[in-house]
C-alpha cells in the first residue's frame, strides 16, 4: 500500500506539474500576442534629419525647441551685426511638422552674451525659437561644451615694439600663445628670434606712410624694397599689414607679386574661415586700449566674439590685432587684458593660428 500509495501521489503531482506548465505556456502566449499587438497599433514618433534617431512625440514649436536644445552639429548656424554693433548668432529649421500635419519653418537666436557657466564644462545657452509662420516665440537653454575643432583666434602685434615684444615671450609661452609680428624697418635680429620661439613675423612697411597718398615709387619702395633683406636673414615675410589698415584695390594686386597674404586693420568683428584667408587678403578687429576705456566693455567684446567663432563652429577663424603691450599706451593693449585674452582662448579650446599656417 505504501508503494501504491506513493506512486498515486507522484501520479497527482506531474498531473499538476503538467497544467501549471500549460498555464504557464498560455500566459506567455498571451504576452506575447499583447506585445506584438501593442507593437502594431504604436502610433510613429515624428522625426527630423538633424537629429539621430526618433525623438520624443513633439509637434511644431515644441519639437523645434528640442532640436535646438540637441545642439546637433548639422544645425547650421550664422551671423550678422545689427544696427548698434551688437553680434547676433542665428540659425533655422524648416519644415517642422505640426500637430495638424503640416509644418512650419522657425528661426532661432541664440544669447551668447548672457551665456553663463554651468557644471563640468559646459556653457548654458540661452535662445529664442520663433515660428516665422505664426510668430510663436518659446525660450529655452542648450547645454554646450566646447571642444576642440579648427577655429581659432589669427593674433598680430603691429609696428616696431620690438623690445616690447621680446619681454613678453615667457607670457606668450605661459598660454601657449602663437602671435605674428608686422614689423616696420629693415631686418632686426629679434625676427629670427621670434621664428625660434614658434612665432611668424610680416612686414609692415618701412616707415609707416599712408600708402593711399604716395606715389607709385615712394609705395614700391614703402613695401618691397626691403624685403630682400629679411628673406636672406631667414626670415620669409610672406604677409604684409597695410600702415593704417589702409589700401586701394590696385595695392592688392601689386603686393600679392611678392607676399601671399594682405591684412587690413579695423574696429568690427569679422570672421574667416581658411580658404577666404588664402585668397589672399582679410582685415584684422583692432584690440587697442583707445577703443576700449573700462576693462569690462574689454572682456564683454573679447567675450562674445570669442563665443561666437567656437559655437558658429567650422574652421573660422578670427583675426585680432594690437600694437604696444602697456597699461598706458593708447595703441597698445594692457597686459592684463592680453591674459584675459588669452585665457578666454584656452578655455574655449580655441587654436592660436599664424599667418603662414594659412600658406600653402
């Protein structure tokens, strides 16, 4: 009896072995028609090429927002100066579809002046997205950590500061500062020691005459009569800076015969990228102390125009340019402002560019 009932014990418990497991077999079949069924009946997110992959099921202002707020590098973004000299960077997304199953076409501005620091790195970007359609405006804040890329600051020192200039070597290393030198004269000793410091070094005429109003003559020997001298030296004075930032179209054609880039001289913000420079001739934003009377109009100007060549992104690049490095000197920069300069390259993961790096 005791074997029987054994057996009839085992018996009962596979039957019951055996309908737990086809209970088990008839959920999972039930799961898994419910997911195939819910996989089916997901509606589709709506997507956009500038971003990788479906983004969350937005419509219109508020799908633009979130393409902003991605930052994706195919996100083309623009600059223009508006009519108090302010700096405004743009950009836009068009056809965004809407909840009403057409699209819109949006234009966002970007505050890279109020721009504030946030963790790790990043930078905290306000902007503006409004629907060019409807006039919609929303504000938002992207995240943006720069890193490094091709842009990059073209920095110049002008005129015969020489000694000035020299002193100031261990500060250029300190920053890992790459500057070109547009000295005036004949062929100084101290061109060769700034190609040994990694430096570049152009002419800037011999005596500094307002090209404009001399004749033909006086600007053939104003600009190239000195040039065999250097170059014997070991110095290859590719570059010239016109005496005042001033030229005639003519000029330029005549001094690209003996140098391979012409540099202009000005008081607004321009940017480049390298084969505009390579065409031969660009025109540098003046830094000098008269221009700027508080330090803070300084850092604010250095500030926006820095952010503005990184966030545009690309290989631009933005030319700068001083003369004497002085608290006191009207063409010159203070050397406090030089380090500000410098240390707002850095932080951005901006390159010092010299004028040869753009000769090919």
């Amino acid at each position: 009896m005791g074997i029987v009932c054994y057996n009839n014990v085992q018996e009962t418990m596979m039957q019951n072995r055996a309908i737990l497991f086809s209970g088990c077999v008839l959920l999972l079949g039930l799961f898994i028609s419910c997911t195939s069924q819910a996989a089916k009946i997901t509606p589709e997110l709506p997507s956009h090429p500038l971003i990788p992959g479906p983004p969350p099921p937005l419509f219109g202002i508020d799908l633009a927002a979130y393409i902003v707020r991605e930052n994706p590098p195919g996100l083309e973004k623009n600059f223009i100066i508006d009519e108090d000299k302010n700096i405004i960077v743009r950009a836009k997304l068009s056809d965004i579809p809407t909840e009403a199953k057409g699209t819109e076409n949006f234009e966002i501005v970007y505050d890279l002046k109020n721009s504030a620091p946030g963790q790790s790195g990043v930078t905290l970007v306000p902007f503006t997205v409004t629907s060019l359609d409807t006039d919609e405006a929303r504000q938002d804040t992207l995240s943006w950590k720069p890193t490094r890329d091709a842009a990059g600051v073209l920095l110049a020192f002008d005129d015969d500061y020489l000694e000035v200039w020299e002193n100031s070597f261990d500060l250029f290393d300190r920053y890992g500062a790459k500057l070109t030198f547009f000295v005036q004269g004949e062929y100084d000793p101290f061109c060769t020691a700034a190609l040994k410091r990694g430096h570049d070094v152009g002419y800037h005429s011999w005596n500094h005459l307002n090209l404009p109003r001399v004749s033909r003559e006086v600007f053939h020997e104003e600009t190239v009569s000195r040039v065999p001298g250097f170059r014997n030296a070991g110095v290859p004075l590719d570059s010239f800076a016109y005496p005042f930032g001033l030229s005639e179209p003519w000029m330029h054609e005549e001094l690209l015969k003996t140098f391979r880039i012409l540099r202009g001289y000005g008081v607004t913000f321009r940017i480049y990228n390298s084969e505009i420079i390579r065409q031969g001739y660009i025109i540098s934003r003046a830094l000098d102390n008269i221009l700027f009377k508080e330090d803070e109009a300084f850092e604010a100007e250095v500030d926006i125009m820095l952010r503005t060549v990184k966030f545009i992104g690309g290989d631009l690049v933005l030319p700068l340019t001083s003369h004497d490095i002085a608290d006191d000197a009207q063409w010159g920069i203070k050397p406090r402002r030089l380090e500000y300069l410098f240390q707002g390259i850095n932080d951005l993961q901006l390159n010092f560019y010299l004028f040869k790096d753009f000769i090919e």
